[in-house]
C-alpha cells in the first residue's frame, strides 16, 4: 500500500495510506483516521491542479493530478467510524461531490466516459467510489441466484453447489428446471462421484419428472456393463443411485437393477452398496425383491451378523411378499443359536427383532421359548436387552436390571 504524505490542519505531516493504484483508471482513495484529510483524486490525466479538501482550507497541490470534484471546497470531513462490511456494486451514475463518509457503508463505482470496442476504458473515462448506504442497496434474491450457463461450472464447488440448489428450488415450472438440468449434460459420470456434484445431481432426480431424468440413466449406462455397480461402491455414487431407484419408473432402472442383482451378494456386503441393495427392497418390483431375496437365502446365517448385510436383511423381512418372508425366516432359524447370537450384537440386533415380527404360530412359540431359556445371557448384553424390551412377553424382566443399566439403553 502507497502513502502520501499531508499536512494536518494543525500543521503536523500527516502519511496517508492510498487506497486505489496511482497510476489505475481506478481513483486514488486516500483514507485517514483523523478529520484532517480525506481526499479522492484521479492520476490519470496528467493537469496539476490543487484541491482544497483540509480542515480549514489550506490547499495542496498533485503532480499529474485531474481533480473530479466541482467547487472549490469540500464540505468539513468527519472522523471516519469504523465500517462493518464492504460491498461493491456497479452503477453507472456520474458523481460530482463526495458526501461525508457514514457510519455504515458502502463503497459504489461509477464509470463515465468511453469505452473501446472490447469495452475497456480509454481516454477521458473515469472511475470514482462513492459511499452508498448498505440499507439502501436492492436485497439479494434469496433462493434464485443467476446460474444458467454456469450450473457445472458452480457445482464443483461447495458454495456454488448450493447457489445451483437454490436456483433448482426457485423455478417456476418443470421446463425451466429442465433447462438448468441440461447443463449437466456430459458431466454425469463426473457429478456423481463429486463431493459437491452429486447433491446437485440428487435434487435435479428428486424434483425433475421422470422422463427429464433419462439422460442421467443413459450417461450412467454409458460408461459400461458395471458402471452401476462402480457408482453402488462410491461414497457418493451410490447417493445418487438410491435416488435413481426412489424416484425415477421401474422400466427406466431396470436395467441398472439387473446389474446390480448380479452382484447382490457382494454388494450387500459393501460399506455403501447396501445401502443400494435396500434401496431395490423397498422401491423395487416384487419380481426383482423375490430375486434379491433368492440371494440372501443362499448365505442367510452369514449375513445375518455381518454389520452392512444384516441391515438388508432386516429390510427383506419388513418388504418382501409374505412368502418370501416366511422363506428368510426359516432360513435364519434353521441355524442353531444364530437368533441369539443376533440379538446381541450392533448389527444384527435390528435383524433378530425384524425376524421376531415376521414369525408366527409356532415358530414364533419356539423362538420366544429359546429366548427365555436365555434370558441370563441377553440381560448381560446391550443389544440383547433391547431386544428383550421390544418383546412384550418378554418386557417384564428388564424391570430386573440395575437402574444404571436400564438407564444405559432408555
């Protein structure tokens, strides 16, 4: 930062920062603490010429100065009081005086004169910063920022992701969500592994119709056979597959379903593509939750206390068709012990209780009775005690349990 050296009212030199670059089409703001000086002049021209702008009229004279202020004497300036924000805003109104600085404002450029044909300023064209009250500026829109032709561009980034957002939830109609949605187009694959992208891309499948949606599926589609699968495995693709299977028509995922199922075992395995496979349970077509089903029966006692595959079977029990759920459960019971090694575990506790509301008659007879005959070992557990609470028949012995227990799972 330059500085320019004044002499106060009093007498005393005075250094004064310059705000603005000397030799700029921008003006020289020159900004002091004191009363004394508070001067703006444009370098550009090349004129000395003084200006009488201090505290008791004592005039001082620029080189190469151009003065832009009319008369001869500015009004007395007052000490400048802190400023808490700073905006900057475009105008093109001309100015011919400086007020005094307020308490609470803003600085807005004004641009006069002409400009090339590439439009930068040339010649006689001058710059100037007036002070605008920060309570007279027009209020941002909230929620419908400016973004067509720069969705992309935007949503790569954390703060432009949300403006897109914003935008998304602003328009008016189907066709103007549709325009902005288009934008997208050919950077799918590269939007659904972002950290940013995707939330962009979920809201696009959450608001926009189904058909608008297809050129989502095609691009996924696009990238090969196991491209669903690849976006199933990513902590943020599989986001946006859960939302593809939520709200877009079975005969446009269907195909991406198929895919999936192909790996069902492994990715109901997956830290994030179970997530997907519970997806299919409960917004999939009966004949792609049989099949789904199908598969977690081949390996259902091992699954049954893995910590991603238990929660796709508690969802199996709570979706698939009553047959199919009938099937699961003798599957899992057909294994001795494994209800109670569920039911005291973090992972398959939700299971075990999911399985226990499926059963019924006497299966459901004998379940109770084996889970009475271990009452002792599930009141050790945590896990085990919930679920002895969620059985009515049960319930009554965890009145039991020491009160730091019972405190420990309310």
């Amino acid at each position: 930062m330059m500085q320019a050296n004044f002499v106060q009212a009093g007498g005393g030199a005075l250094a004064v920062p310059v705000v603005g670059g000397m030799c700029s089409p921008m003006p020289a703001v020159l900004m002091c603490p004191q009363p004394a000086v508070a001067v703006v002049l444009n370098v550009q021209g090349g004129v000395p010429a003084p200006i009488l702008n201090v505290q008791g009229g004592q005039p001082m004279t620029f080189p190469g100065a151009v003065p832009i202020m009319a008369g001869t004497q500015m009004p007395q300036i007052q000490p400048m009081q802190p400023v808490a924000s700073v905006q900057c805003q475009e105008s093109s109104a001309e100015i011919s005086s400086l007020p005094p600085t307020p308490s609470a404002s803003c600085f807005t450029r004004t641009t006069t004169g002409s400009t090339t044909a590439s439009g930068s300023s040339f010649g006689l064209s001058e710059r100037s910063m007036t002070p605008v009250l920060l309570g007279n500026l027009p209020p941002t829109p909230e929620g419908a920022p400016q973004v067509q032709g720069r969705v992309w561009q935007l949503c790569q980034k954390q703060t432009g992701c949300r403006r897109v957002q914003e935008a998304i939830d602003a328009c008016s109609s189907d066709q103007e969500r549709n325009a902005l949605a288009q934008e997208m187009a050919g950077h799918v694959w590269e939007a659904a592994r972002c950290p940013f992208g995707n939330y962009v891309l979920q809201r696009f499948i959450t608001l926009l119709r189904p058909r608008d949606c297809q050129f989502i599926i095609e691009e996924i589609s696009s990238q090969g056979r196991r491209a669903a699968s690849q976006l199933a495995r990513h902590r943020y693709g599989c986001r946006i597959m859960q939302r593809l299977l939520e709200h877009l028509r079975h005969e446009q995922t269907m195909g991406m379903v198929d895919f999936l199922l192909k790996e069902g075992l492994q990715l109901v395995r997956h830290q994030y593509g179970n997530f997907v496979m519970q997806r299919i349970l409960s917004h999939g077509t009966p004949a792609q939750r049989h099949s789904l089903c199908q598969l977690l029966l081949i390996q259902a006692s091992d699954l049954a206390t893995d910590q991603n595959a238990s929660a796709v079977l508690a969802k199996a029990l709570a979706h698939v068709c009553p047959e199919d759920k009938r099937s699961l459960a003798n599957g899992l019971l057909s294994q001795p012990g494994l209800l109670l090694a569920m039911s005291k575990i973090r992972h398959g506790h939700q299971t075990a209780l999911a399985l226990l509301h499926v059963l019924e008659g006497e299966m459901l007879a004998k379940a109770l009775d084996t889970m009475q005959e271990n009452l002792s070992a599930l009141s050790r557990s945590r896990y085990g005690r919930v679920v002895l609470r969620s059985i009515p028949a049960l319930s009554a012995v965890c009145t039991d349990l020491p009160g730091e227990e019972v405190a420990e799972n309310s």
